[in-house]
C-alpha cells in the first residue's frame, strides 16, 4: 500500500490483512456490557 502525507505533515500509511477471519464465530454474553467499545444502535453491523 502506499505512504501519504498532508500538507501539514499527518503521515499515513495503509497495510493489508492477510489473516483469514472465521466467520459465524459467537461472543460471550456479556461481551458488550464488559467492553469499552461504543455500538451505535443506527448502525449495529
């Protein structure tokens, strides 16, 4: 991936994953009350 700048100096770089993600994989109950992750309800996926 390439490498960019901003005309204020904010450098940026971009990478791929290459890692195969199982899919269908289920999470813990409790998951969302125990992480510091905010879900928005509009946009839940």
């Amino acid at each position: 991936m390439e490498q960019t700048t901003t005309t204020k100096g904010l450098t940026v770089v971009s990478t791929i994953l290459d890692k195969t993600f199982e899919t269908g994989r289920k999470y813990a109950a409790d998951f969302k009350e125990n992480m510091k992750i905010k879900f928005d309800d509009f946009l839940p996926k």
